[in-house]
C-alpha cells in the first residue's frame, strides 16, 4: 500500500493548498468525497442510529445499527488516514409463514484505509481521488465477516453551477463468501446531486451493487435522499440525515439514518 501512495503523490493535477479548505464529510451519501483533510487535522464522523427494513420472498428482516465511527487525519498535502469502527448492530429476522424470530447482535468489524487526491484535494473544481481500506474481522462472532476482506473506490466531484454539484463513486470490493469459504468481488458505483441552501445541503443519489457470490449472486439498487445542517456559530461540523428507498427486491425496502461530523 505505501508504494501505491508514493506513485500517487507523485501523478500530475495535485496542487498543495496554502488556505485550509472548506469542512468535508464523508457522511451521509454512499459514496466517497473527493475532499482530502488538511495536513495535521483530525475529523469524526459518527452514525448515531441507522434502521433498515427488507421484505422478500423468505420473510422480514429489521436492522439497527449504532455508534459507526469513522475516524479521519490528515497526514500529508493530499493524502489522509482512516481508520472505521462498525459498532453494534442488531438484525431480527422472522421466515415467511411462521417459525420463530431469528436474532443476531454485537459489535462489527475495524478497517482501515487511506485516501489520496488525484487532483484538487480540497474538493473545488473537478476533483479526483482514490481510496482504499482493509477490513479486520475482529468483531463479535454473529456480526464479524470471518475473513480479512478490502476494496478501492475511486471518487470524483464537479461543480455544475454555483449551488449545484454532482459526484460519482465506482468501486470494487472483495467480500467473503456466503459459506465463508473464500472471497468474490463486488462491484458499486454511487452517483448524486446536491444543492445548497445557506445552512442546508440537499441531495440526491443513486446506488447500485452487484455481488458476485458463488452461490447466490445479488443487485441491489436504491434511490437516496441526503440532508446536511451546518448548525449556526458551530465551525466545522454538520448534522445530517438519510433516507434510501430500495428499487429491487434484494435491497432494504426502506434505511433511515441520523449522524454528526466535526473536525478538529
């Protein structure tokens, strides 16, 4: 991976930013900023409560998650450091026509990643980067994925007038296996709008995820809904809110969520 962020640093378009730039999140959307943090600061982005709902042929299935963490640093002119910490999250499933509800709970898995801009790191402009980030099955056994499993997304961002922005995320993954017998790829690509509004940021955004599991492959595709407050006399933070409606069978008819940023 270092070798990676040297021959990175090192491609043509990045321009090293004397003024701090302006405060970037990677929360609420599905895809990844194209912003880098400034050298030296530090930004926690946290999910404070996620719920998610799916209905199909085998039965119902409700999730929530809380306390999802993603820890930022700048380390270098165009180059951060993340670490992300899955916390608790608990799923009940019941089958179509009776049986007892299933539950599974406890406390996810630690990544750990890195993003490198490939030109204008502070997200102005037509913005490049690509990141990266590894996976550590360390959580609790109902909720860890077994297996080391990681994935790279390349993000990109341009203006399309003065209040308007759209971003683009493709990616790829590699996920373990159902029967937790190996690893497959999954592939992603998150596309959005966005608008501002004074103290609010509005959005607008379309995923879809094609997993290629050996044994029973899946796309899922939802339509999001973002919003972003940037609370009054409060620097460098947000408030944000989500709602994703599912467009297929295999994605959540509905996920709901509500988390915070700031930097430091």
């Amino acid at each position: 991976m270092s070798g990676l962020i040297v021959a990175l640093g090192a491609a043509p378009g990045f321009t090293a930013q004397a003024q701090e730039r302006d405060f970037c999140a990677a929360r609420p959307g599905k895809g990844a900023p194209a912003c880098i943090l400034d050298a030296g600061r530090w930004q926690v982005e946290l999910g404070l409560v996620d719920f998610a709902r799916q209905t199909d042929s085998a039965g119902r299935s409700t999730t929530w998650t809380a306390g999802d963490m993603l820890i930022r640093r700048g380390v270098g002119p165009a180059t951060e450091l993340q670490l992300g910490i899955a916390a608790y999250s608990r799923e009940r499933t019941t089958e179509r026509g009776g049986g007892l509800p299933q539950t599974s709970d406890g406390v996810g898995d630690l990544s750990l990643g890195f993003a490198h801009s490939l030109r204008n790191p502070d997200g102005s402009g037509l913005a490049v980067a690509v990141s990266g980030y590894v996976s550590l099955p360390v959580g609790s056994p109902e909720v860890t994925a077994d297996v080391i499993e990681g994935g790279v997304v390349v993000s990109i961002s341009a203006p399309l007038s003065a209040d308007w922005s759209l971003s683009l995320s493709p990616g790829v993954d590699m996920v373990a296996d159902a029967d937790g017998e190996g690893l497959h790829a999954a592939y992603a690509l998150a596309a959005g709008v966005s608008r501002s509004f004074g103290a609010w940021a509005l959005g607008g955004e379309l995923w879809v995820s094609r997993d290629e599991d050996p044994q029973s492959p899946t796309t899922q595709a939802t339509f999001d809904l973002t919003a972003v407050w940037t609370p009054p006399g409060v620097e460098d933070a947000q408030i944000d809110f989500g709602v994703n409606f599912g467009l297929n069978d295999d994605s959540p008819d509905i996920e709901l969520g509500l988390g915070l940023a700031k930097r430091f």
